[in-house]
C-alpha cells in the first residue's frame, strides 16, 4: 500500500506538532520545578520524610509484589490469547445470538410488565420496541453476520500480527505521563492565579485562558499521536485485507506520506472536543453561579444548554460522516479534506452497512467483556483460595481480578476496533469496484453481494443512492 502517489502535504502541521509537544512538557516540567524546588520545598521535604518511613515497610512487601506481577502478566497472555481465539471462531454466531436474543428478552420483558395495570403502557412501548428490533435483526441477518466475520478477521489480525499490542500501551503510557504532567501543570495554574472567593478557589481570567490552552495542547497532541497510532493500525489491517504482508516498515512508510494529515485531523478533533467541554462548563458553572436574578440564571443556563444540545448534534453528525476518515486518509494518501469527503460519500452510500457493523462490533464487545470477566473471576477465585485457603480471599482476589481484567481486555480491543472500521471501509471500496481486487473475505460474502444485485435487477428495482456534495 506505501506505493501508492502521494500529495505534498507540507511540513507545517510536523513543526506545530513538535512545538505544542514542547510547550506542554516545557510547561510541565516548569510547573514541578517551581512547585517543588521553588515555592513549596518544606513541604516537599515533609513528604519525603514521611516517604522514608513508609518505604521500609512496604519493601517487605515487594517479592509479594513481584510475585504479583508476574502472575498477572502470565494470566494477560494466557486468558488473553483464550478471549482473541473465541472472537476469531464465534465472533459471528455471538453476534447473530445477541441480536436475537437482546429483542427476545426485551419482548418477554414487556408482555409481563404490560400485564401489571399501573405500568402497562410502559410495557406495550418496550414490547413495541422489542418487536421493531427483532425485525431489524431478521431484515438484517446477512449484514450482521458479515460484521461478526469482520470481529473474527480482527481478532485473527491480532493474533497474527502482535506488534499491534504495542499501540495500545504507547497509548496508555503516553496517557498516565501526561497525566501527571497535566496535574503539575494545573497546580501551578492555580497556585499563580487562583483567586480564593467564599472558601474556594476561582482562577483569574488570565488563569482560566492559561488553564484552557494548556488542556487545548493537550487534546491535540493526544489525538495526533492517536491518530498516528491509528494509522499503523489501519496500514496493518489494509494489508493483511488485501492479502499482502505487513509490517512496521511498510506501516511506517504510509504513515509517514500522511503525517500531516493525520495531525490536522487531530486537531480538528481537539478543537471540537475543547469546544463540547467549554461549553459543558458554562452550563454547569451558570447553574451553580450565585449573585445573579432567578430569571436570568434560568436563562443563561438555558442558553448554554441550548449552545451545548445544537453543538453535541453538529459534532455527532461530523463524527458520523468522518468515520471512514482515518482509513481514508491512510490508504488513499490524501488530505483531511479530501479524505472528509470520501468518507462521507461512503458513509452515505453505505450508511445502513455502517450502522448494522458497529451495531454488530458492539454486540460481540458485550459478550465477550461478559466472558473475559467471568474467565478473569474464576481464576482470580482459584488463585484466592489457593493462597489463602478461604473462601474470602477467593471472593476478594476474585473482584480484584474482575477489575484488572479490563486492562488486557483494553489492549487486544483498542487495535480491534480500528482494523474493525477498517476492513468495512475495505469491503466499501471492493463493493464499488465490483470485488476485483483481492481479500480475505470469504467466498459466500462475496456472492452474497453479486446475488442481491442479480435479485434486484430481476425485480426491475436497482437503483442508484444519489450522492450529496460535500
């Protein structure tokens, strides 16, 4: 795929990129070294002494700790490859399971609350409900069982290609550095312009626009290394589609032609995330602001509210028709703009496609979170009772593991639900060619698209989706 021609998108965007990366860690790193050398080193001195106390007892501790470690690092491989072969073999019988099952239980629920007189209403539109989903799951058998086998191919992806298990904990690294640093970085904006009001702490107005840029900086430095990382997600999974071999290389070599884009598409993505939790605030600040009529805090909390709803709904709809964006921009090695626009096309000629896959990714996500708990549980209680030979220890290291198990869960995941959209976009593109190229997709799937065409050209009915301009 990294043959493909690309458009000279400029440096500019790498250089901001870089320069914003300095300003957030240069910032960070200030803020520590004037909080603790500078303005506060007593106290500073105070919690290392109470450390050094602290420190020999817990360094009894740390074998245990080790052990710990170790025996949750093997219990991630182990129960982890068990999640990725469940999802590569009955990813689509859990997906066509769940769309049945989930209408069933819905209509089952309704008729019984629709029998009890006070709430029966409230049962009648559950089972209404439930009747309507059930009828999208038979219309829509084929799609579902074609995005279960798009779950099976990512977790056969995974499976195959493991250095995909490296993007999720660069992200998850990236996330708790940047985390302290934002946490500094905030105490030195409120040591320098917090402004103490009625026993609390108000920043300044200098304070409170120093205080969004450096949370701006940061959301779109996060999402431009999401994005990258995304972008090697997306070069592995085109590949391994279209039958070819990848590898780092070949991922770095088509991120590399789209860096720019794929660092204006990250902030175009912080700036609409700024702005929800700007406004988010406002609203949540003038309902609480004291000092103002009755009247005209209803209204300005109306206002913002108002503001937020019409925002939430224009952001919903850019990420709805962005979807394909990423893959886009990836693969056909274009701009943002560009890359916008052919993914809304797609979007809009395959919207139903698009809708009945996440609806399908969700389904199996649900059922095999439901199970990675339940493995993680049990194994956690064995381990338990083996270590402390009573039944509550198993029920305690058994919710322990409960809780952990969200972090191996979170990094196969992570890199499915990117190659998940995609092999979507993938099987967009065959659909508009006619599947000359090749891929992985199976044969039946394949026929299956050509027999509804045949099917529709018998009844006289095939018709072409009118485009939009974008």
């Amino acid at each position: 795929m990294s043959k493909t021609k690309t458009a000279n998108h400029g440096k500019f965007s790498l250089f901001l990129f870089l320069l914003l990366v300095l300003v957030l860690y240069g910032f960070g790193i200030y803020s520590i070294y004037d909080l603790i050398i500078i303005k506060y080193p007593a106290e500073f001195d105070s919690i290392l002494i109470v450390l050094g106390t602290i420190i020999p007892f817990l360094s009894q501790g740390i074998p245990y700790l080790l052990l710990a470690l170790v025996i949750f690092f093997v219990l991630c491989l182990i129960l982890g490859w068990i999640i990725l072969q469940l999802m590569r073999h009955l990813a689509t019988p859990v997906v066509l399971f769940m769309s049945f099952l989930i209408p069933g239980v819905m209509i089952w629920i309704g008729i019984i609350i629709s029998l009890l007189a006070p709430i029966a209403l409230v049962g009648y539109v559950v089972l209404i409900f439930g009747v309507l989903l059930l009828l999208f799951a038979i219309w829509n058998q084929r799609r579902l069982r074609r995005a279960g086998k798009f779950v099976e191919f990512a977790a056969r992806l995974v499976l195959e290609e493991k250095a995909l298990l490296i993007a999720p904990i660069i992200v998850a690294l990236f996330t708790i550095f940047a985390g302290m640093i934002m946490g500094f970085s905030f105490l030195e904006i409120y040591d320098s312009w917090g402004v103490f009001t009625e026993g609390s702490v108000e920043l300044s107005e200098l304070g409170s626009f120093v205080g969004l840029f450096i949370e701006y900086i940061y959301l779109i430095v996060y999402f431009g290394l999401y994005y990258i990382i995304g972008g090697f997600i997306v070069s592995y999974a085109f590949d391994w589609y279209r039958k070819e071999d990848p590898s780092l290389k070949t991922a770095w070599n088509d991120v590399r032609q789209v860096l720019s884009p794929l660092l204006w598409f990250g902030i175009i993505r912080a700036t609409l995330e700024m702005i929800t939790r700007v406004l988010g605030r406002g609203a949540r600040r003038s309902a609480t602001t004291t000092g103002k009529r009755r009247n005209e805090q209803i209204f300005t909390v109306f206002l913002f509210l108002i503001t937020s709803v019409i925002v939430s709904i224009i952001i919903g709809l850019y990420r709805f028709f962005t979807y394909f964006t990423l893959p886009a921009i990836v693969v056909k090695k274009k701009g943002v703009r560009d890359s916008i626009r052919d993914s809304a096309k797609i979007v809009w000629n395959n919207w139903l496609d698009l809708m009945v896959g996440e609806t399908g990714f969700g389904l199996a996500m649900f059922f095999f979170n439901i199970i990675n708990f339940v493995l993680w549980g049990a194994t956690g209680a064995y381990v338990g009772y083996l270590v402390f030979s009573t039944v509550e220890g198993a029920f305690v290291i058994g919710i322990v593991a409960i809780i952990f198990s969200t972090i191996p869960m979170s990094i196969v995941t992570y890199p499915m639900g990117t190659a998940f959209k995609t092999f979507l976009y993938a099987y967009a593109l065959d659909r508009e060619s006619g599947f000359k190229h090749p891929s992985r997709l199976p044969a039946e799937l394949k026929g299956e698209f050509s027999q509804v065409i045949v099917d529709l050209e018998k009844r006289g009915a095939r018709r072409k989706i009118p485009q939009p301009s974008f």
